[in-house]
C-alpha cells in the first residue's frame, strides 16, 4: 500500500511535530486541527459557530490538496472545550456535511494549549486513489491472447 504525506498552505500550519496529513492507500487521514487562520497562524473567531467554520475549512483544504472532499470524510473526532457548546456547534456541523454523516466522536477536552480555542476536529476520509480509479476498467497491457 502506497503511502504519502499531505501538506497544504490553505490550511493551518503544524503547531508541532506531526503532518497536516497522510494517505495510506485509499485511506486519508488529517491531523486534529483548530480555527486557526492558515495565513497568520492566528485564532480565528469568539463564538463556537466562527470556529467549527474555520476549523472545518482548514480540514476541508488539507483534504483538498489530495483532491478529496468533505463528502468523503468517514469518521470525525471533535474535542470541544465545554460540551454545553454541543448544539451550537452541531448545527455548523449539520450544515457544513451531507448525509447520510460521517461517523462522529465528540469529547470535552481541555484545550488550554491553544487559549481561546473551543474546538479541535481530525477526520478519516474515504476515497480510492486517482491512479487506481481511473485504471481500474482498463485492460491489462500485459494480457495475452489465447486463441490460436
């Protein structure tokens, strides 16, 4: 199974050792990510409906530069920083994915690495590499003819 890293100045710079993201065959994992502007690495927003936006955007454009989309997303892990945010950040939720929804945990977390920020979300996405999806119903160049 090929493998690679994902990197993507539209969204938010690594704060520490690890990648934006990786794929792993079919499978593209994005690290767990908060609202943070991509441009001066700066918390975006006061309310939890400004952040779940911008922390979705910054997932939505690492998963971009692999060419896949929020529709893909399999799984979701949400850490909110107060849980009685739930529904206010629900509702963003709802909007910004389509259903039928991706699988969901979502935690209280103290998030006071980051002061100010309500939220951090990482998500596992499905979606066939572009090599393979557009060989797949091509025949086989080393196939050969039986008939005599």
């Amino acid at each position: 199974m090929a493998k690679h890293v994902i990197q993507s100045k539209r969204g938010a710079a690594p704060q520490g050792a690890y990648s934006q993201g990786w794929r792993a065959g079919d499978f593209v994992f994005v690290t767990g990510t908060g609202p943070v502007d991509p441009n001066t690495g700066k918390l975006v927003g006061d309310t939890i409906e400004e952040q779940t936006e911008q922390t979705i955007d910054n997932l939505a454009a690492i998963l971009e530069a692999d060419g896949v989309s929020l529709s893909e997303v399999v799984k979701m892990t949400v850490h909110l920083s107060d849980t009685s945010l739930f529904s206010r950040y629900n509702q963003v939720y709802a909007r910004r994915f389509s259903r039928p929804y991706p699988v969901r945990t979502t935690v209280g977390s103290d998030l006071g690495h980051s002061p100010g920020m309500l939220i951090e979300m990482d998500c596992i996405a499905y979606s066939v590499e572009k090599s393979k999806a557009s060989g797949r119903n091509r025949p086989h160049s080393n196939a050969r003819n039986k008939s005599k």
